[in-house]
C-alpha cells in the first residue's frame, strides 16, 4: 500500500512575540493572544529561505527514509515564497539532497495548500508506479504587510514527506479535495505583501472548504469522528482549527498533538503538514489521522493515514517536532525581526 | 395635509451576506413590504442609502431598484443622509402620500458594506463628517464619537460603566429578537475587556458593519381603513433638522442639537410630549450616542442619560424602553437600511409581534435617526390606532 516512508520538519530557531509587535503599531496584544490563541512565531534568519527550510527538512525526511536519494523519482516543493518567480525552488531542493538527474521536478503554489497539493500529487504518481519513491515539501517564509493582522502569525518552516510502496509507515487510506474560485486572499505579480478580504477569509472561506474536504473524505469512507486518533487543520491562528474541529464532530484532545500554531504562527504551505510531522511524532501503530489543508483562493485536500508498526523504528532517526519548537530558540525584537524579513533595508 | 399611515413591513436576513448583491437584499425586502401591505400597485418610491457607490461601487440605485423590483417607470427617489438616509425617505414618503401627491408610497434602506475591507468601510463611513476639515487630519467616527464620550464623562460625570450598559441592555433586547445580526446577551465585563478602539471606547460599544435592507409601504390613513387594517399604525409626527456637520463646530459636542430640534418639530405636530412616548428607537451607532440623543429628546436632563441606562429607566421593562429591537449595537447597522428598520420594530410593538421583547399596551411611539455626529437627524412619532 502506498503512503509516507519518510517525514521531516525543519522550524528556524528564531521567534517573536505577539507582544513585541503590538508594541510597535499599539495593538491590543492580549486580544490578539486570546481572540486568535498566538503567543509567538517563528522567524527566520536572513540566510534562510523557502529553499533551505525544504532541504534541511527533506534531509530529516531521508534520514527518517533510510533510502537511496537517487531512488527518488519526484522532487515536488509547494509554497508561496518559492524565492525566484521564473526557476523552481524544487532542481535545488533536488540537487541538494542528491535526488537529480533523474527526477521530475515541479513546483507548486497554491496559498497555503502548496504543501498538501504536493503531497497529493506525489502520492498519486507513486501510486500509479510512476517512480519508486517521491519526495512532497509545504515550505514557506510568508509574508505579512507591517501593522497587519497577518503580522501576528505569518511565519517561517517546512514539513517534507516521500512517499513509496515499501518501508510504508504511514498508509493512505482516502485522499479527497474540495475547492472553489474565492477571492478571499492574494498577491499579484510584483507586490510584497498579500492582501485579503478580512472576515471574508473565514466563513466563505476557510471554513466552507475545509467543512467540504472533511465531510467529503469522511462519507467517502463511512467514517466517524471518532475514528480518528488525530485530526489536524490548516492553522492561520489557534481558534480556526478549534472551532472548524467541533463544527466536525471533534474533541480538543484529537486536534491537540498537531496544533502548533500558537507557538510557531501560520508556517503557511507548512502548516499543516508540520502538524501532521508533530502528530507522526507521538503516533502509535494502528492509529488514524485525518488531516485537511486549506489554501487561499481556494481548496482543501484531506487525507486519512493509517500508521503502522513500522513509525517504532523511524521516528527517533530525526529530531522531532515539537523538540524544534520547544528546543533551543532565540528571541529577537521588533527591529530585528523587520530587518530580517526585509521590512527594512540598510541606506 | 392628509393623514398617513404606514400598512405593511418587511425586513430580511441582515448580517454578512456574501452571496446577495444590494439589488437582491433590496428587493427581497421590499417584496416582503408590499406582501404584507397586500397591495398591487406602487406609486412611488424613496430609497435611502448612504453609500453604495462607496460600498458596491454603483450610484443611481434609484432607477435600478425600481428596475429590479418591476415597479418601471414609477417615480423613484434615492435619498441620502448619511446614517439618517433611511429616516429621511420615510419623511419624502409622508410627505409625498400627506400632500396628495401618491397614495401608495414605498419607503426603504439599504446598505451593502462588506464587499470593501474594513479600511474602505472606515472610509466610506467617513465621508458622513466634514472630509476637509476632520477626515483629512485623520479622525475616523469612532474617533470622533470617543471625543463625544469624554466630553459627557467629564462634564457630567457619565462613566464608562454607564456607557457599558446601553451596549448590554441592547444586546438583552436584541437576543429576543430573531432578525437581529448578533442576537446574543454580553456583559458590562465583556464590553470593558473588549478590543479598544478609539479611547473610552471599545469594540463592543460600536455598532457594527451590516449588509441588510429594510422596507415599508405608507398610504392615507383613509385607505388604510378601506383595506381593513389593524392597527392602524399613524405618523402622527415628522422632524427633520440639521446642525454643523463638524464636530468642533458645534457649541456643545455632546448636545445633538439636530436631534433635540427634530424632536421638537415632531412633538409639535404630534401634540405630544416626552411623557406621551411609551418606547423609542434610537440611532445608537456607539453607546454614548443613545445616551446624548435620549437627553436631546427629551426623556432624561441633559447630562441624565449615563445614569437613566444605570438606573434601568431606559430597559424592556424601565420608564422609557429605548431599542427595544437591539439597537443598532445588537441588530446590525446597514447604514442606510436603520431609519426604515426603526419603523419596522414600532410597527411589530403595535401589533403585538414583538415576542418577548413586547412593550404592554404600546400606544405611541417614537424613532430617532441621525447622520455622522448629528449634522441631520429625522425623528418621527407613531400613534396606534
């Protein structure tokens, strides 16, 4: 059966707080904390971009993997800060973890959906024997305009995933995507920053598809909330995924282990499937999960995994998740933060 | 002058309505008026909105709402004064069917806000102060109602508690009322811990941002009579006036002078008195407005307002209910749309459909709605009869 033969995270060490920058524009931090349940992001070193973040968890994943980089047959990156707008992020993801030359190679884009639409594609073609195993990244260092609401959470990591016949941990039991034409959030061609619809982004939006991709994986598979050990969402702030979880049928504690966006933000194409590294983190045999992204514009994929016994001998191969947003981290101020993110630049 | 009265009501969903354009959300209620007026024809018609070049990009809604509603080629009128737009075509109404011009008049609002963001909506909302002499400096109307707020605290005593409880008390009234857009009870606490938006005031002391429509068909009361309607709802007063449209013109900014001159108008041709008025709708566009506007109309001492909310003078069951439909707080504010919708819920008190929210044995009643600080306000008394 086809699904995951290797996973692997990668968050900068780097963080701000909701406070420091309500300070900066006068915002009432304290209803950002409890109104969207953030407390701090991760940002990322000058050095570090969409690129680096994929290699550095696409290594995570081959160590998981233990295979032979060059039996990778796909290299597909998705993101909505691929560096260069002509020249994919993917040939030097590819390159990097010794995958090339023979390996087709896209990148995706899709809001914060590129991650899973990556992943979807990939398991796809591997499913069909396209090749023997394909490498899927969600990386973004995302981009929030000054004083916006989406300063608080825009934020900075990657999730990779291969996926393969053999070694299989993590079976794809359904896949499912749900998706229509909404304008609720965009960047054009040569702005910087995003702009979006405020309170249009919810309902009609992030709900209505992930409410679609859900109920549609879930009746495809005459399934029940309960079946699910875990359950993650796309998380732009910490109340979405909560709320669109008991709209759904789930507990807290189902949504719990893979709910990272309080401490790290809205790593946007790896949101969700960062959740789902900190969920196969702590995931015991036999155990389902059901994860479904959102991205602007806009869609979800959902997909059901089965975990087998085999996640005992991959999981500890690589550092774990919640170690990277736990772990050693550095905090830095407000103009810091502008300078690393390129907000502001020297004369 | 004829006398007028008003002989059916309709009022749709309000809230954040992606899927309707402004002609839809119009028409729907304006279906719902004439249905319940159970007449065949329009003679005329006033529709009141603020903005909707602003808010949908789309002026001359006039021709285009008549178009839509299949009323072609009667006349058709949009009327605009900011916030008080839809005050002003239920007074171009009466005015119309008292005079003898028409007999069968339809008078409506409307409003569709949230296809701009909230930057475009502040905007939008502006444009009903003075743009060169406020808006170019800066001042949003939150801003201008906050400076509004400090004034009374300072020269009366009002307290931000005091100000907490109009948002309270028009939340109680709207939860039992199934048309409003947040029909749910909050605290003094939840208003005082809410998101500040121009200080003393928070979010919970604003109204908010609505797409919705409100309509109603006036006609005289002699054929009101003919059709058998009961109760006859009567205008039986009409005041309209305006002041300075800046807020640092004015000798007192917590004074709505328009409000308090509009009002005298009305009790003149009513014969009627404060006293007289056994529940009022008022433009509660932030929770000091109710307060400085119960004052202008006469219902407490100037400076009285803050402490007739605490002393529950102004609640379902107080001396003087005021918003007994939620409010603008609680029911939603499609600018345009809130002078008719004022109507609407004296009309539902008269005839005894207020639910739970009923006012017994109300017999007069009163609606007060006002543009930008109360550059214009239009007040109006209603007999049952």
């Amino acid at each position: 059966m086809t699904g995951i033969v290797g996973y692997g995270a990668y968050i900068p060490r780097y963080r701000i707080k909701v406070e420091e920058i309500a300070k900066v524009w006068g915002a009432d931090a304290p209803a950002y904390k409890k109104g969207l349940m953030l407390e701090e992001k991760s940002v990322p070193f000058p050095d570090q971009d969409t690129i680096t973040l994929s290699v550095e968890a696409s290594k995570n994943a081959l160590q998981r993997a233990d295979i032979d980089p060059r039996e990778i047959g796909a290299v597909y990156v998705g993101s909505e800060s691929h560096p260069y707008a002509v020249k994919p992020s993917g040939t030097i993801v590819a390159e990097a973890v010794g995958a090339n030359p023979d390996c087709h190679c896209a990148d995706f884009e899709f809001a914060c959906k590129a991650g899973t639409e990556a992943m979807y594609v990939c398991y796809g073609l591997v499913k069909a024997g396209e090749f023997k195993y394909g490498l899927a990244v969600g990386a973004d260092t995302s981009q929030g305009a000054p004083g916006d609401a989406l300063e608080y959470s825009a934020s900075a990591g990657a999730a990779a995933f291969i996926f393969g016949k053999e070694k299989v941990f993590a079976e794809v039991e359904a896949t499912y995507s749900y998706m229509s034409d909404t304008p609720d959030f965009w960047r054009r061609e040569y702005q910087y920053y995003p702009q979006h619809g405020g309170r249009f982004t919810g309902e009609q939006a992030y709900f209505k598809h992930i409410l679609g991709a859900a109920r549609g994986i879930i009746e495809k598979t005459n399934a029940q909330p309960e079946d699910f050990n875990h359950v993650i969402f796309h998380q732009p702030n910490g109340k979405f995924p909560l709320k669109v979880g008991k709209m759904l049928g789930f507990s807290r504690e189902q949504i719990e282990a893979g709910l990272l966006v309080p401490k790290i933000g809205n790593t946007y194409s790896g949101s969700s499937p960062l959740g789902l590294t900190a969920v196969l983190d702590i995931a015991k045999s036999g155990e389902r999960i059901l994860i479904v992204s959102f991205g602007s514009g806009a869609g979800s994929d959902a997909f059901i995994f089965r975990v087998t016994e085999r996640i005992n001998e991959v999981r500890d191969k690589a550092p774990k998740t919640r170690e990277m947003i736990d772990g050693k981290k550095f905090y830095v101020d407000y103009g810091t933060y502008a300078k690393f993110r390129g907000k502001i630049l020297k004369g | 002058m004829r006398e007028v009265a008003i002989i059916g009501v309709g009022m749709n969903e309000w809230g954040e309505l992606w899927e309707k354009p402004l002609r839809e959300i119009f028409v729907e209620a304006a279906l719902l008026a004439i249905d319940d007026a159970g007449v065949k024809r329009i003679d005329s018609m006033y529709v009141g909105s603020m903005s909707s070049g602003l808010f949908v990009g789309q002026e001359h809604i006039a021709s285009l709402l008549a178009d839509y509603l299949g009323m072609t080629p009667i006349p058709s009128a949009r009327v605009e004064s900011a916030c008080a737009s839809g005050g002003l075509a239920l007074r171009q109404g009466f005015i119309d069917v008292a005079s003898g011009m028409s007999e069968i008049v339809l008078v409506g609002g409307v409003e569709k806000m949230t296809d701009v963001g909230g930057g475009e909506a502040t905007f939008a909302l502006g444009t009903a102060a003075d743009q060169e002499y406020e808006c170019y400096h800066g001042v949003t109307f939150p801003g201008l109602y906050a400076l509004i707020a400090k004034a009374h605290m300072h020269q009366y005593g009002t307290t931000r508690e005091q100000m907490a409880m109009v948002a309270v008390k028009n939340h109680r009234n709207g939860s039992k009322n199934p048309a409003a857009q947040y029909p749910f009870e909050i605290t003094v606490d939840d208003v005082l811990k809410s998101t500040l938006v121009a200080d003393p005031l928070r979010l919970l002391d604003c109204s908010p941002i609505t797409d919705g429509a409100a309509a109603a068909v006036l006609c005289p009361v002699e054929l009101a009579k003919k059709l058998k309607k009961d109760p006859i709802v009567k205008i039986i007063g009409s005041g309209h006036a305006t002041d300075f449209t800046a807020l640092h013109s004015k000798e007192d900014i917590t004074w709505p002078a328009a409000t308090a001159k509009a009002a005298e108008r009305a009790y003149k041709m009513s014969e009627k008195k404060p006293g007289d008025i056994d529940f009022v709708e008022v433009h509660d566009c932030f929770t000091i407005a109710e307060i400085c506007v119960t004052e202008a109309l006469g219902l407490f001492e100037k400076g009285q307002g803050g402490k007739a909310v605490e002393k529950g003078l102004t609640s379902l069951e107080g001396k003087i209910p005021v918003n007994t439909s939620g409010g603008l707080k609680s029911k939603g504010h499609p600018v345009g749309a809130t002078g008719i919708a004022q109507v609407i819920e004296v009309v539902k008190q008269f005839r005894e459909e207020a639910g739970e929210r009923q006012v017994k044995d109300a017999k007069i009643g009163m609606t007060q709605n006002m543009g930008g600080t109360g550059g214009s306000c239009l007040v109006h008394i209603f007999e049952k009869e």
